[in-house]
C-alpha cells in the first residue's frame, strides 16, 4: 500500500470559493435526484444516495435543498437525466475522461467536443482512453483529519487498497487524503472508516490512471483550462486526466 506517493490535487489548486456556488449545487443536485430515482430515497437505504448527501453536506449545501433533491426524485419529478462518459486527449498526449448527467445528449456532446477542439484537444471515440484506467472506489478527506499514518493504519484496517496523502501547504493547497478501494467494497470499506476519521468529504467510483503522464510547461496553462471549461460546464459532473503537472511548473503558473 503507498501510504506516501504525494498526491498533488490540482483540480482543487484555486480553493473550492472560486467556484459559483450556485452552480456546484445544481450539479450536487441533480446527482442527489439521479441516485434517489435509481434507488430507495432513503441514504441509509441507497449507497449512491447516501454519497452523493455527503458530497453535498462537505460543501456546505444546505439541508433543504438536498431535501427538496430527494422529494423531487420520490415523487418523480425534474428532469430525467442520463449518465454519459466522453473521452479524449488533451494537450501533450494527456487521457481525459469526462462523466455527465444530461438531459441533452446532444447539446452535452456538442459542448465536450467545442471545449477539447478550442483548448488543444480532441474528442475520442467510446473507450479510446478508458483502457489506461482503473474503475474504483475512492474516499476523500480533508488532510486536517490527521497524519499520513493515521490515516494509513484506519485504511488498512477498514479494507482498502491505496491512498494517497498530500499535507498541504496553506489555504491555497489544504490537502487531502485519497483512499483507493476496489468497487464493490466502496461502501464497506467507508462505513469502517467513518468509525476512526468521521463522515468523508467523498465518496464515489473513480478513474484511477494506470500511468502518469507528465505535462510540459507550455502545454499546463492550455490543459488547465480546459478543465476548467469542462468542469464549467452545467452537464459535466466530474472530469478525470493521467495528467501530472510539477510544483515547479504550478508555481510558474501562478
């Protein structure tokens, strides 16, 4: 188990603040409304529920809308929505995948495939990157919940199979620890180790790259924003990348 590979969480590099809140609730929202309609509306009942509730509450969502989520998807109201996966390359060679929940399938394939095409990528075809990546389970905390090796012996003892701890340096980069679990122990494995570490800040099935690869210099700033755009968009749920940028290259960035 790598307790001690630093992971750099370069998806979270400007603070969570910087996004519109409003936005990062809609998308909670409706994957809150998709995981009640799949399953029981009860979190205790439906994991996927129950992750996407705590995905909401470590933003601060406050309790009425994840109650209005749910009531709509009990009473079989809003929008249907369906799962979509896009893959693709961005700038120097890096895999990207990108996951939806769309009411639109055209409209959200149109908007991934102008974002890869307007920030120096292309849009492949089903598969074309997924076979560089692992399907698994991830569970998120905050570095604050404690040292590498706490976190290290409550995941061994809980089941897991990784993680993946970066301590931070500051408000800007506050660190994370990234606990890797095969996906049919996901929710097993989480329910251990709210017991030692309390409610994760995530809990969800992931994209985990088989190999990193490392981005340049001049390719980082264009890679980065279309991410960035990606992830702007209203149907983008998560993006994924094999990508691996330096502190060095980071700083430069500002």
């Amino acid at each position: 188990m790598a307790g001690h590979s630093k992971f750099k969480n370069i998806m979270h590099r400007k603070g969570a603040q910087d996004k519109k809140r409003s936005a990062m609730f809609s998308k909670l929202s409706r994957e809150i409304t998709v995981a009640a309609k799949m399953g029981m509306p009860d979190p205790d009942m439906n994991p996927r529920l129950r992750a996407a509730v705590n995905a909401a509450k470590a933003q601060s969502m406050p309790k009425d809308n994840i109650a209005r989520a749910i009531d709509k998807a009990s009473k079989g109201e809003g929008d249907n929505y369906e799962e979509v996966r896009y893959e693709g390359y961005g700038p120097g060679g890096v895999a990207i995948i990108v996951e939806a929940l769309t009411d639109n399938r055209n409209r959200t394939a149109t908007n991934v495939r102008t974002a890869f095409a307007k920030n120096g990528g292309n849009l492949g075809a089903s598969g074309a990157v997924s076979h560089g990546f692992e399907r698994l389970g991830l569970i998120e905390y905050p570095a604050k919940v404690g040292d590498e090796e706490k976190v290290l012996e409550a995941a061994i003892e809980a089941g897991a199979d990784d993680v993946e701890s970066d301590m931070g340096d500051g408000d800007e980069n506050p660190g994370s620890h990234q606990i890797w679990v095969a996906v049919e122990n996901l929710h097993e494995v989480a329910r251990e180790l709210e017991k030692t570490l309390g409610e994760a800040e995530g809990v969800k099935l992931a994209w985990k790259p088989n190999m990193k690869t490392e981005v340049s210099a001049d390719d980082a700033a264009t890679l980065l924003k279309l991410i960035d755009v990606l992830e702007d968009d209203d149907d983008v749920q998560t993006v994924w990348g094999n990508y691996d940028i330096s502190d060095e290259v980071m700083e430069a960035l500002g």
